[in-house]
C-alpha cells in the first residue's frame, strides 16, 4: 500500500512538474509579448509626438496664413478706398478742365466778334 501511495506521489510529481513546465513556458510567451507590446507602445508614444509636432506645425502655417489673408484683405480694402478717392479727383479735375475749355471757348468766340466788330 505504501508503495502505491509513493507511485501516487510520483505520479502528482511529475504531473506537477510537467505542470510547471508549461507554466514557464507559457510564462516566457507572455514575457516575450510584453517586450513586443512595450516596444509597439514606445513606437506609439513616437509616432504620437511625431504627430502632435506636425499638428502643431500645421496650426502654426494655418494661423501665419490667416493672418497674412488678413492682412492682405485690409490692404485690398485701403486700395480700394485709395482708388475710390483718386477717381473722385479724377472726376473733380475733369469736370474743372471742361469749365476752363467752356470758359475759354466762350472767350475765343468773345474775342472773335469783337475782333470782327472792330
């Protein structure tokens, strides 16, 4: 009876060390994907920061551009007001020229008949 008791034993033995085994085993496995994780994730953190930079970059290009489209529409507006003023002169020194034509052709035509009169 004890020896079948000790066979018993054996037996547990070796199902607890083939037990044991494969729990290393398996252990190693998961080490081994936790490197691989860690590694994905590093690669991760890198690519996001990566990101974020450019995302950063591209919000800085978008707000030098806005203000710039700004700055350009302000000008826009200024040469328009510019343009405005200066056809309004334009005008002004028309309208004067043909006031002085008029006014000079009344003289010639004045100074005609009285040339002829005399």
């Amino acid at each position: 009876e004890m020896e079948m008791e000790f066979q018993h034993l054996l037996e547990q033995q070796e199902a607890a060390k083939n037990h044991l085994e494969e729990a290393w085993g398996e252990n190693n496995d998961l080490k081994m994907r936790c490197i691989q994780l860690q590694k994905e994730m590093e690669e991760l953190r890198e690519d996001n920061r990566l990101e974020s930079q450019l995302n950063s970059k591209v919000k800085d290009q978008r707000d030098k551009i806005g203000d710039t489209v700004k700055g350009q529409q302000s000008e826009i507006e200024m040469l328009k007001d510019r343009n405005d003023e200066l056809q309004r002169e334009m005008d002004e020194l028309k309208n004067e020229l043909l006031h002085t034509l008029d006014v000079a052709s009344i003289y010639q035509k004045t100074h005609e008949i009285i040339k002829n009169d005399s």
